[in-house]
C-alpha cells in the first residue's frame, strides 16, 4: 500500500470520528436532552407534582407550596414572566398575598423545574386555598402551559365561624327597628310627660291668679271699709265740734244775757 493511500485512510478515519463526536453532541440536543430545558418544543409543559398534593386535607400550618413542572421554569430569560403567572385565593374568593420564589438554574441546576409559592400571610385553619397557575407559564425552551392549572388543599384544623351577611344585616334592622320603637315610646312619654306637666303648670296658674284676685278683692274691700270708717269717724268728728261750738255759743248768749240783766238792774 502506497504512502498516498495510507495518508487518505487517515484523513477518512478522521472525518469519521470528527462526525461521530458531532452526532453525539448534537443527538442530546435534539433529543432535548443536557440543556436544562427538560425536553425541546416538542414536548408539552406540565405540572408534574407538588407539595401538598392537589386535594391533600389536614395540612399542617405553616405551609409553602412547591410545585414541580416537566420543564426549566426557572431559566432567567423566563423567570420574570413566570413570577407573574401565580395567584392563590382562599375559599371565599379572596385573593391571598404571595411571594414566588425560584432557583438559579446555574447554581441549582436540580431544582430547574420547581417553583414554590410561599403565602405573605397567615392562613386560616380549616379553610380550603387554590393556587392558580396562568397558561402564560413558559419554558425555557418557550413551551407555554397552555391552560390554567389549579392546586387545592385544606388547612388543618376547625375553621373559624362565619356570619351570615344577610342574617347579620336582618338583625341590625331589627335592632334599629327596637331602637326606634323605644325611642319614639320614650319621646312620646316625655311628650306626655309635657303635656301633663304643662296642664299641671296651666291649672296651678289658674289657681294662683283665683288666689290673687280673691285677695285683691279682700284688699279692695278692706280698704273700702277702712274708708267708710274714715269717714264716719270724721263724720262724727264734725259732729261733736258743731256740737261744742253750739254749746259754747249758747252759753255765751246766756252769760250776755244775765249780764245785761244784772246791769239794768
């Protein structure tokens, strides 16, 4: 064999292991395999499991839930998407604060595909919560989830007495309803009570004045006599001085008269 032919089963032996190297790092990659993805496009994007478990009862408090999908979900040209695609609501349908947190693939690679759902506060007993999972959720190999994906669990524990809005609202008028039935009877009896005391105040008066003009009359009348008594008194003054006067006259007369007498004599 010439040296030329050795020199191409050479170069054929190396195109050959080149190629062969080539396919065994390229078939990973088609295969969606070694990437971090968890699959290429062609795979779907799914919830695989979580912590508690879909329909899980008597979960112990405090609780963060953790949640494992078939894709990186984690990958940092997603993860800003992705923390926007949770939401959790109690059984009332009050939407619960949350935190998302989520691991850097390049440090923890194992924990690529998990994301945990961590409540910002505290969660009632006995109480059943949903955590919502939009179909905006992506990949980094930018499959989508495609639809909304829902987890629910029950608390442990009693839950807590609810009130009836219309029950508590129908005994707040019934309430009201008291309180102004007892208001208008007080107000009517105070009303009474004026009345009456007002008669009562309209009679005394009455009295009063009768009071006071019987004794005005009585005063007229005393005064009246007081008067008359006055007048007989000077009356009988005037009397007994024409009285004196005529005497004292008449005995002048008379001692004229006997003087005049005693001189002619």
């Amino acid at each position: 064999m010439g040296w030329k032919t050795k020199n191409n089963l050479r170069k054929t032996l190396i195109i050959t292991l080149a190629l062969l190297c080539s396919i065994m790092l390229v078939l990973p990659v088609l295969a969606g395999q070694g990437d971090g993805s968890g699959g290429g496009k062609g795979q779907p994007l799914a919830l695989v499991s979580s912590s508690p478990a879909d329909g899980q009862k008597n979960v112990a408090l405090p609780v963060e839930i953790k949640m494992s999908f078939s894709k990186n979900v984690v990958y940092m040209t997603v993860r800003d998407n992705n923390s926007k695609c949770f939401a959790m609501y109690s059984q009332d349908g009050k939407q619960v604060p949350i935190e998302v947190i989520m691991a850097d693939d390049q440090i923890e690679f194992d924990k690529r595909r998990d994301i945990i759902v961590k409540p910002l506060q505290e969660l009632q007993a006995g109480t059943t919560y949903t955590v919502k999972v939009a179909p905006q959720l992506e990949s980094k190999s930018g499959v989508n989830l495609d639809k909304e994906t829902t987890l629910s669990f029950t608390t442990a524990g009693a839950a807590a007495a609810t009130v009836d809005p219309a029950a508590s609202a129908s005994r707040d008028t019934a309430a009201n309803a008291t309180k102004g039935a007892t208001s208008d009877s007080s107000a009517q009896k105070a009303s009474d009570s004026k009345l009456t005391t007002s008669g009562e105040q309209g009679e005394i008066s009455e009295q009063v004045a009768e009071s006071k003009a019987e004794d005005n009359n009585n005063e007229s009348k005393r005064a009246e006599s007081t008067a008359g008594e006055g007048e007989k008194e000077n009356s009988n003054k005037g009397i007994n001085t024409g009285i004196v006067v005529a005497i004292i006259i008449i005995a002048t007369a008379l001692g004229y008269a006997i003087y005049r007498k005693k001189g002619k004599q």
